[in-house]
C-alpha cells in the first residue's frame, strides 16, 4: 500500500494524491475464512485477557479473607456500638 501511494504521489516538497488515484489503490484483504480465524482469535485472547484480570481477585488467600472479614466484622460491631 506505501509503496503505491509513493509511486501515485506527486509534488516537491509535499506529497499529493488525487482523489481518484487513491480510489485505484488496491488494498489486500483476507478471505472470509481467514477474516473468521482472525476473529476468533481476538475474541479467544479478550477472554484470556479478562481471566487473567480477575484471577488476583479469586486467587485471595485464606489469610486475606479471614483478614478482611475480621475487619469487616470489627468496622461493623464498633460502628453499632456508638
């Protein structure tokens, strides 16, 4: 595609490309299967991306739980007491 347009391109300083010279750029696209493969493999990494944003959050000790539902507990039972 650069390679086109530097060929199409006119001018000194700047570069210019007519508008229907740029409409005659033939722009390579997969075919519809491949197109389906590459989708699949983005929704197949958005998920692994996810999973791996959640697992610090299910992967909490038992130390931690038992800390923060002590803390929980405390911040509930002094907050009634006054």
């Amino acid at each position: 595609f650069r390679n086109q347009i530097e060929m199409l391109a006119q001018g000194i300083s700047r570069f210019n490309i007519s508008k229907g010279k740029v409409m005659e750029i033939e722009v390579p696209v997969p075919d519809k299967g491949e197109q389906a493969r590459i989708g699949r493999l983005f929704v197949n990494l958005d998920s692994l991306i996810t999973l791996h944003q959640r697992k610090p959050d299910q992967l909490a000790t038992p130390v931690n739980q038992k800390r923060d539902f002590r803390g929980k507990l405390v911040s509930s039972t002094t907050s009634g007491s006054t």
